[in-house]
C-alpha cells in the first residue's frame, strides 16, 4: 500500500508540482497517471521513492515513512521499489545480463557488487526475469545492441531482478513505436497481474490508459481532477483532466 498524506512540492523556483494529494494506492493495482505535460505526474511517480522530495505532508510505502526514513531504512524502503525509465538507464557498454544484475546491488556490500561478484542465486534470478519478458537469449549481448524496445525490456528484468514489490514506470513507451509499445505495455500487465507488483505508470497516449489500467489517476496544475476506472473515464473526463475537448484522433492513441 502506498498513501500520500496532504502531501505538497514547492520548486526551488516557486513552482508548484504538488498541492496537497492525499490518495491511496492498494497493493497488486496497475495504476495509470494522466495528465498534461507540467501537470505534476513525474513528480508525483518520483516522489514515492524520494527521487523527489516533498516540500510537506508524508507518503508511507507498505507501512512505513519514506519521507522521513534515514539511510539504512530509506535503503530498505527503496530496494522493494523499481523504476522504469523513459530513456532506459542502462549502461548500454555492459552485458544486458550485467544490466539486469544491477537490480541486485542493494542486496550486497558495495565491495562485492564493484566487483561483480553476484552469487550463482542471483545470475539465475537475473536470467529468469529475462526469460519472463522474452529476452533471455540476449543475455550476454551488450545494451547499445538492442532496438529501444529491448532495452526497455531489460529496464522491466531488471525491476523483477529486484524483486521490486512496486513498479514505477515514467512515460515508459514514450519514445517506442506503436507495436513495440503494446509489447512494452503488454510484458508490464502481464507481470502485474501475474506476480501482484503494485505497478504506477506515467502515460501520454489516453487509449493505453484506458487499456491497460484498473485505475486512472489524472493531474491538472499538480491536483488530482479524476480518479476512477478506465469505464469512468469518459471523453468529458479527459477533457477536464486536460483542460480542453480532446479530438477523436487524440482518443484513437495520439499523444496530448
């Protein structure tokens, strides 16, 4: 469970990001967030595992405060939590698998995994989370290799890798084709509803939130304006979560 507690960011700047969320995120709910860009979706996503910090309010992650958790404890905290980049994060020079093992350094002393000394336990469970997304047999074939897809595939093992209790995904399929992006989307309902991992995805494309989703979150001016399910979600909801009408050919998978 997650839950956001009048929870508010303030930039440096003076800019607003968040205005007093509070909302509550169940465990095994696959969770899109919607909204304009500037809306407050990636500070939101980025805040449940502190990438973020908040200006005020708390959020809880399974119990516990990661706002005001130190060290050790905010180590523990992030470890159950994986991220998924728009732009991939991987070292594109290593080994896919060697990618994938990276979910694995909060496990281990900071001496053993400069190293890259990972027990026989964790290459199978690194090998495994490929073959859960089709990929296994690139295993030992650099990261810059792969097609965009692929990689962002990698990004998905690697969280399984963690054995990530929560997935947070960042505009995940912005930068992929429309096939490779169902592929994408597809491998991340999958897991979701086969393994329980709570799972929170920040989208532009509004079909794919309402077909993927069993919650729709959308953001205006860092408010939440819509929460409901994808059959809530109708043209005059996203026209007041965007602030506009949305066109028809917005609806069919362009990007607002």
């Amino acid at each position: 469970m997650i839950q956001f507690h009048n929870v508010s960011k303030t930039y440096p700047n003076g800019s607003i990001g968040l205005r007093h969320i509070n909302l509550t995120i169940e465990e095994g709910e696959l969770v899109v967030i919607v909204g304009s860009s500037g809306a407050g979706k990636s500070t939101l996503l980025r805040s449940i595992n502190r990438l973020h910090d908040i200006t005020e309010g708390d959020i809880q992650v399974g119990g516990k405060s990661i706002t005001h958790a130190k060290d050790k404890e905010l180590r523990r905290i992030r470890r159950d939590i994986g991220m998924i980049f728009q732009s991939f994060n991987l070292i594109k020079r290593a080994t896919v698998l060697n990618n994938v093992l990276s979910g694995r350094v909060a496990y281990h002393s900071t001496f053993r995994t400069m190293l890259g000394m990972f027990p026989r336990e964790d290459i199978e469970l690194s090998l495994h989370a490929l073959e859960r997304v089709n990929i296994r047999e690139k295993a030992y074939i650099r990261a810059d290799q792969l097609s965009g897809g692929q990689q962002q595939r990698v990004s998905i093992a690697r969280a399984l890798a963690q054995e990530a209790k929560i997935i947070l995904a960042d505009e995940p399929v912005a930068s992929l084709d429309p096939l490779t992006t169902r592929q994408v989307m597809d491998d991340l309902k999958r897991i979701n509803q086969e393994m329980r991992i709570t799972t929170i995805i920040n989208l532009h494309f509004i079909d794919l939130a309402r077909e993927y989703a069993t919650r729709i979150i959308g953001l205006r001016a860092g408010e939440i304006v819509f929460d409901g399910s994808p059959e809530q979600a109708t043209d005059e909801a996203f026209a007041d979560i965007y602030g506009r009408s949305i066109r028809h050919d917005e609806m069919l998978g362009g990007e607002v």
